[in-house]
C-alpha cells in the first residue's frame, strides 16, 4: 500500500507545480463559450465544493441527483438538501433534491434548481441611465432520478430533466439525460464511479429576430427573418474514485481524485479532502487542477442528531481568480 501511494504522489506531483498548463496541452480548452445553458455547471453542494467537487464516487446527500445519479442507490434512508448560492454579480441559485427508496432496489429522487437575479434595468446607447423599463433573467432546471442497486457493490441511475431560460422575454427549452455509475471496488473502502451529466440536442431560441444584410453591390441594407443559432448543451464526463484512509468510530478521513472532461473547456483534475471528527464535524479542502477561474476551496459541516431525523449543515468557500468568490449553504435531512 505505501509503495502504490508513492506512485500516486509522484505522479500528481507535476500537475501541482507551476508546469500543469504544459501537461495539459490546450485539450479542448478552444471550445471554451460554445455551449448553452452554462448554468448547469455550476456545483450544487456545499459539501462537494469544498472538496473541490471531487465527489462523484462519494455517496454524499441528496446533490448526488446532480453529480452521479448512480449514488441515490447507495442510500439506506430518506435524503433532503437544499443549497442557497451566492454567485457573482448579485446572482443566486437555488437548489433542492429529495430521493426515497421505493421497494427493494429501487430508488426515485427529484430535484430542480433555479439561477435567478432582481429585475434589471432597460438600458440603450442613447438612454445609458435607463429607459424606465426591467427585464430578467432567468435559468431553471427540474429533474426525476431512478436508481438500483443491481448488487451489494455496483448501482447505477438516471435522470430525465427539463431545462428553460428566460432572457428578457427570449425563452428557449429542451430536455437532457444524466447517467451515473457507482462501484465498490472490494479493496478496503476503495470506490470507483464515472457519470455523464447534461447530455441531450442542440438548442436555440423560440421565434426569429430582423438581421440585416448588406448588399456590396448596392450599398444598401436589408432586414430579414433569421432564426436563432443552435449550441450544444454543457455536457460533461466525471470519472473518479475515492477511499477512506482513516475509518475509525471516533474519526474518518476520505479522499478522492476525478478526472473531468467538458465538452466546452479543457480537461482538468479535481481533488478532495474530508475529515469527520466523532460524526459530527467535517473539515474539508479541495484543488482543481487546469481550471482557469478556480482554485481551492475548502468548507465545513455540521451533523446534529434530533431523534430519528438527522440535519447537516454545510458551508463552502471557492476562490475564484477574476471574480468575486461565491459562498454555498446546504441543509440536509436524513429519515
């Protein structure tokens, strides 16, 4: 075991050096700003940014719906969460996720998640200070999971979801597919998972809009109906695995590594820390290696048991390198 632990620091030690941009040779990072619906990629867990949102082989709380559907299999009890995001430029999101075992090996879960802003003020070139009118906007997501548990080691779920914007009255919809996996590998506490998230068609906005075209031969301009250009939605490929170095009644020390593959941005590796102290306090710091905007993170929760019911509060912290760095709460329930 040391000797493979050994292996695994040399061979991450280059990508935590200042020559991590060289290892990771542009892939893909040239499609960055060609997908829609970039509000999907933002984590929806506390607890899963402050481990760098290395979490899709953990079998978190109810935001597995958003990070592995395969995990709400791993379940033996009601989960409830519900995640408040304070983003930049005065935006928030919200998000909820429940999921319930059904009989057996079954699982359902139901989630939906809302990015939303105040009203803003029209503005034009010629009324920099307003018009006197307000537009918003607005991203929203609503999805059903299913879950089973095939055997004592391997589940697997999907998710069915439905995801709209409204910019300024412009609207545009479609549907999307999320797939997960979850396996224990049978090696101590070792677990091994790879997920599939926002995957379905191109889209584009309802209606048409006037373009107008030049005629080089004329001079003059002219106004046509056009359709809107399609984009693909932010699909991207989780695969990671997890393992408890520490795994006593008293205290528990997890750590995970994902490999993370957008279809609109370049590969790039996150990893994940979390120490439990007597069940009832978790420490947790993550890094996110090959991101442009993001760094580390790190956060904190908090168990507390009331009779049959169990309530987790978490906080989160992310260092954004442009803009003003985000905070997230989550509250859980457990029955």
């Amino acid at each position: 075991m040391k000797r493979i632990t050994g292996i695994a620091l040399l061979l991450l030690l280059p990508l935590t050096s200042g020559g991590a941009q060289n290892f990771f040779p542009i892939l893909g990072g040239q499609r960055a700003g060609t997908s829609i619906f970039t509000f999907l990629k933002i984590g929806v867990s506390a607890r899963a940014a402050g481990m760098g949102e290395a979490v899709v082989a953990l079998q978190q709380d109810a935001t597995s719906l958003y990070y592995n559907p395969g995990a709400i299999a791993q379940f033996d009890k009601t989960e409830f969460s519900a995640t408040r995001i304070q983003w930049p430029a005065d935006i928030n999101y919200d998000f909820f996720g429940i999921t319930r075992k059904l009989y057996g090996r079954h699982y359902l879960g139901l989630s939906a998640g809302i990015l939303h802003m105040a009203p803003m003020m029209e503005t034009t070139e010629y009324m920099p200070h307003g018009t006197g009118n307000y537009f918003i906007y607005q991203d929203r997501f609503v999805g059903l999971t299913y879950g089973a548990r095939m055997t004592d080691r391997f589940s697997f779920g999907i998710t069915l979801k439905h995801v709209q914007e409204n910019l300024a009255g412009l609207t545009m919809s479609t549907s999307m597919v999320d797939m997960g996996t979850f396996y224990w590998t049978g090696y101590r506490s070792l677990r091994f998972s790879a997920s599939l998230s926002h995957f379905g068609p191109q889209a584009n906005p309802e209606g048409t809009y006037r373009k107008r075209i030049l005629d080089r031969d004329s001079g003059e301009e002219t106004e046509v109906e056009s359709d809107y250009e399609v984009f693909s939605p932010p699909t991207i490929f989780r695969v990671g695995a997890a393992m408890d170095l520490i795994s006593k009644p008293e205290q528990t020390l997890t750590v995970s590594l994902q490999l993370n593959h957008p279809v609109d941005n370049a590969e790039n590796i996150s990893c994940g820390m979390e120490y439990v102290l007597f069940k009832i306090l978790a420490l947790r710091g993550g890094y996110k290696i090959n991101n442009e905007e993001e760094d580390f993170s790190f956060g904190v929760g908090l168990v507390v048991p009331t009779g049959p019911v169990k309530v987790r509060v978490d906080y989160a912290y992310t260092n954004f390198l442009h803009l003003s760095n985000p905070s997230r709460f989550t509250i859980g329930l457990s029955f």
